[in-house]
C-alpha cells in the first residue's frame, strides 16, 4: 500500500508548483520537463523524481510507465503550468483572436496537450495553472469543452491571489480543476518580511546570491534617483498596455508581480536584486537551487508557481481526498 498521495508535475519548470505539493504532504514522483537547464535545475531539487526531460508532445502514459513504472491508477493528482506566452497581456505578439491563442499558436497548443495528459492518466484530481488571460473570449469555453471531452463533468476556473497565501509578491493565477479550490488564507508579507534576514550579496548561504553584475556610472546615477514604487523604464505588451521595469520595491509593501522579464531595484541598496532575493519574493526556500545562466535563473522563478500558494492549494486538496475520498468515476461527475 502506498504511503503519501502521488503526484504527476507536466510543464514542471524550476519546481515550484512541485515544492509547495511536496511541502502539503504529497510525493511528484514524475516531471515532464523539456528546457535543459530548467530539467537540471529540477532535478538537483527533486532528485527522488522520474524526469522526463522531452518534449511533452511526445509523452503519453506509455512513456510515463516505461520510465517510471508507474500505472496511470496510480496517479491520484496531476498539476500542469502549460507557458502562458500564448495568453499574457504582457506579450505584444499575442494573436487578435483569442480562440487562436489556444488552437493555432503551437505554443498555446500546449495547454490542449496538458489536458490530454489528464485525460490519459485519468487522475482524481487536476490543476492547470495558468495566468487570468484564459478566461476571455472563447477560451474559458473552449478548455471547459475539451476537459469534458476527456471525461470530467465539472469544471472550476479557481482564480486565487498569492498574496493571499505568505507570497509577499502579488501574482493572480487560474488554477482549472475538477473542484473548487478554497484555501485557507496566511496573514500577508511585505517585502522587507522576505528579505530582513539575507547577508549581503556574495556570502557563502545562501545560493544564488551572488552579488549583481557590476552597471556603469550612468546607470547607478539613474537607479539612485528612483523612488520607492516607481520604475526605471516601461515596456509595451498586448493592446499597447504598458508594463513596468526596473521598479524600486517599498520595503513595507507586497512586491508587484515577479515576471520572467522583470527586474527589481533594491529598496535601499542602488542596485537589482540578485536571483536569492527575486526567489525570496515568490517564497522560494533558499535550499531550492537555480542553474543556468543568470537570465535564465530569474526567467525560471518568474515563471513559476508560488510554492506558499502551491502548499495552500495541497494542504486543502489533501484534506479533501482524507474526507471525501473518490474513485475515477466519482471524479469525473
């Protein structure tokens, strides 16, 4: 008889969505994971885990049995953060159509293979994590169709705030389920709250805390001059709505949204936070290592799960599973 509940992690990335599943109790014992230096950095933090570093195109349950000998019954929950790429208003490049975002952008593509995944395993529950995008248009409609193609009858679109859960960074996700997913709620953390207690950049612990690379004169001049919750430069993205960059943190408030391309001024020091203290505002613990180079480091925290916010949504759906145990069949109702 197995012991903790098992998980499957598609589009695993650096691991967050998996550390908060770990940390709630569960075991992930398969990733699918296809970017090399994101694959290497999963691993060296889930090293107990089957990797299935290929393209998730390419992987069914066959594979997943073939290299983990694991039987899709034995699944009890799927988590799954397909790119969202496709459905940001941060990406100027977006289509015009919504509904093309999902069925003709090959990367968008990629949330229908996620959900074909499911639909394989046939798990007692699933999340697909995804960024608030997927509810326009015909979108939401379109993933609530081909969810029910595969079998489950009932589907949430559960849209929580990781601010809500100790994630001292502000961050609103979609997270599609077979069940409505409430949470329970953690007093809020401010910036300062994460970071109080780091040593200055280039100490021996933690990781990824090496001290930012060195910036001209010029540069430093501009960044000194930058207030508290302003920013040093802005970028256009989708409908020519405008994103800042470079944003000085208030040390007394939630940090904005941590994204793969931002960067964060310091809020006393003239300088970007090294990868440790971007980490720290997604609620990464400092033993959770990044490899690869630098830009990479940060993308791969930017574009994860909130372990904190991960942690809550397995804290509550393991206590769902202890009290209202289901079978296949019962899930998919």
């Amino acid at each position: 008889m197995k012991g903790r509940y098992l998980v499957l992690d598609a589009f695993s990335g650096a691991g967050g969505f998996s550390r908060g599943f770990e940390d709630g109790g569960f075991e992930v014992a398969v990733a699918i994971e296809n970017d090399p230096p994101v694959s290497k950095t999963y691993k060296a933090n889930f090293p107990d885990a089957y990797l299935i570093a290929d393209d998730v195109k390419k992987v069914n349950y066959r594979t997943i049995k073939e290299v983990s000998g694991y039987s899709p019954e034995d699944f009890d929950v799927v988590i799954a953060s397909p790119p969202c790429e496709p459905f940001t208003q941060a990406n100027k490049n977006r289509k015009k159509l919504p509904i093309d975002r999902l069925y003709s952008d090959p990367i968008g593509q990629l949330y229908l293979h996620a959900i074909r995944i499911i639909g394989e395993l046939k798990p007692k529950y699933f999340l697909i994590e995804n960024v608030p995008g997927i509810l326009y248009g015909d979108i939401k409609s379109s993933i609530e169709k081909e969810i029910k193609r595969i079998g489950y009858n009932t589907v949430f679109f559960n849209v929580l705030h990781s601010e809500n859960y100790g994630v001292p960074s502000r961050r609103v996700r979609v997270f599609v389920s077979n069940t409505k997913i409430e949470p329970d709620k953690e007093k809020k953390q401010a910036v300062m709250d994460s970071l109080r207690d780091l040593p200055e950049p280039g100490s021996y612990w933690p990781p990824n805390h090496e001290a930012p690379l060195t910036i001209s004169k010029k540069l430093q001049k501009r960044i000194s001059k930058v207030k508290w919750g302003d920013s040093l430069i802005e970028f256009k993205g989708a409908e020519n709505r405008r994103f800042k960059n470079l944003i000085r943190l208030n040390p007394y408030k939630i940090a904005p949204t941590v994204m793969g391309s931002s960067r964060f001024i310091h809020p006393f020091q003239d300088r970007v936070l090294t990868v440790r203290e971007q980490a720290r505002l997604m609620g990464f613990p400092d033993y959770h290592i990044f490899l690869g180079g630098k830009d990479k480091q940060y993308n791969m925290i930017g574009e994860a799960v909130p372990p904190p916010l991960a942690k809550a949504i397995a804290t509550f759906l393991s206590k769902l599973i202890v009290n209202s145990p289901v079978n296949i069949e019962q899930a998919k109702d």
